[in-house]
C-alpha cells in the first residue's frame, strides 16, 4: 500500500496552483517503482527546457509551410520546440506496445523517449514551460493534445477551438493538426456522430485533470493485468485529486474486496451507497447500488464472522 507520506506529498502537489505536473507524475511512478529518485528526471527536464529555450531563441521568424493567419512568431517558436523534441530527441508515439504500463510513468518516458499522448504531452508542456513557450493541455476524447495560443489568433467557426491557435499531437511527432484532422480525430474515438463539448474542449485541461486522466489510464491497465494492490494505490491517487469521486470510491472498495480486505472494502462500499443514493440514477446506476448492496450484506457477514 501507498505510505502515507507518499500521499500527503502527492495530494499537496497535485492540489498546488503551481503548474508543475512532473514532480506530481514522478510520484505517481512510486507506485510501480517505490524507491525512484525523482531528482534526476527533474534535472534532466531542466537541461531539454534550457536546450529547447536555446533552439526556440534562434528560431527563424517566417516558413513557407506556415499556415495563414498564424502568429509567425508563435509558429516559429513552436516549431522550433517540436524539431528538438521529435526529431533532435527523438520522443516518438508506442504504437507497437499503446498497453504498455511504462508509457505511463515519467521516468520510463524520459528515459525511452517514447509514451502515450497524455504523457508525452505531459513532456511537451514541461519543456514547453521551460522554455519560455505557453503551452496548455486539451482534454481531447481518447487523445489528450497540446494547444499553443497565438497572440493575435482570432476566433473561427470551429466552435471550442480558436481557429488560429497551433494544435498539437506529441504522440504523431508534433504534428500541427487542422481543424478537419481534430474533427476527423473526434470521430474516430467517439464514432461519427460526434460533437463538440464546447465546456470540455475549449478550456485548458487542468493540473487535476490532467493528472486524473493519467491516474485512470493506468488504473485501466492494472485492472486488467490483475495487479490489484497496485490498482488500489492509483486509486488512492485518484481520489487525492479529486475526493468527490464516488466512483473512484467504489472502486476502491471492490479492489480491497480483492485483495482480501474484508473491512476496507466494507467501509467504501457502505460510503458509496450512501453517496450514490442522493445522486439522481438512471436504471442502470440502480441495479449497481444493488449489486453493491448484496456485496455489503456479504461483507457485513464476513467481517462479522472474523470479530
């Protein structure tokens, strides 16, 4: 199980209104690796950061694949960042091995130079931050992006996004994405009838956010591997960054239920029953309280039997 030293750390980082994400990320990585040094990986981001600024600095101001009405400045800088990210350092996608758990810890992303979208974007806007370049998450559907704002960039009819602001793929080597490429991209993960979520789309995705949606990826993959002490504990992240989630709170229960926790799982599910029930629910929230209810009335048994 997570130390509780651990957790305070990371509850108090992640809850920062500091926009540093990889000192919160490098904690999450304790969960797989519990003796990792963060220092190193920090250092490291602070040297690609001071090399990008270089590169960024000397960027020439005007290119011919340029596209119209876009900052020529902001173009040139970003550009230069993604040269040396991509193609200088070499991060690049995990297509071959998407599942693999290590695409989602810092410190394998940094050293291997390859991740999913979430944790190279993750890189990206570190580095981006470091070199002087504003950079902000989108909390795109199925494939978290990158957005650099323009200075002069002036609103489209692409509702969500601002038409002239340079969109990001860190998992597609950096690649500027169009507005057709991003609803081409929404349409491949969430079927042809997309929309878009003007609210969710258009607003930076947040520190919380961001680190949740890490959190969740690999909650995914433990499940599935069945490694569930390590499920319990990105569960516990989980609900660090945002106590409101009852999900995350049944889940941790279901996962001490596991994990042979007869006690710790009672006490979530009980407080997930109780939370759920002042929560609107359709038919299909209600047959899961009573699935959960005749695992309390079980657990109530066992635990009692063990006293």
């Amino acid at each position: 199980m997570l130390s509780n030293t651990l957790l305070d750390g990371f509850t108090k980082v992640a809850r920062s209104p500091e926009p540093d994400l990889a000192a919160a990320a490098l904690m999450i990585a304790r969960v797989e690796y519990p003796k990792l040094d963060a220092r190193p990986y920090l250092e490291l981001l602070d040297r690609l950061g001071r090399e990008a600024a270089e590169r960024v600095a000397d960027a020439p101001e005007a290119s011919p694949d340029m596209p119209d009405q876009v900052d020529p400045i902001v173009y040139a800088r970003v550009a230069a960042l993604n040269e040396y990210l991509f193609k200088e350092q070499r991060f690049v996608g995990n297509e071959a091995r998407y599942e693999d758990p290590r695409n989602s810890f810092l410190n394998e992303v940094l050293e291997r130079r390859t991740g999913i979208p979430i944790s190279l974007a993750l890189v990206y806007l570190e580095v981006a931050r470091r070199a002087g370049i504003v950079a902000e998450g989108i909390n795109f559907p199925g494939h978290f992006l990158v957005r650099c704002p323009t200075t002069r960039g002036v609103r489209g009819p692409f509702e969500g996004l601002h038409a002239r602001d340079l969109i990001v793929d860190a998992f597609h080597g950096g690649a500027f994405l169009s507005e057709d490429a991003c609803m081409s991209l929404l349409r491949r993960h969430t079927g042809d009838d997309a929309v878009w979520d003007q609210a969710e789309i258009s607003s930076g995705a947040t520190k919380p956010q961001i680190l949740g949606r890490m959190l969740l990826n690999l909650k995914r993959l433990y499940v599935r591997m069945f490694s569930f002490p390590q499920a319990r504990d990105i569960t516990e992240m989980l609900l660090a960054v945002d106590p409101s989630a009852v999900d995350e709170l049944r889940d941790r229960g279901l996962l001490a239920y596991h994990l042979n926790d007869f006690s710790g799982a009672l006490r979530d599910l009980q407080s997930y029953l109780k939370f759920s029930s002042r929560m609107g629910l359709d038919d299909e929230g209600r047959d899961e309280q009573e699935q959960i209810w005749e695992h309390v009335k079980m657990l109530r048994r066992r635990v009692a039997s063990l006293n």
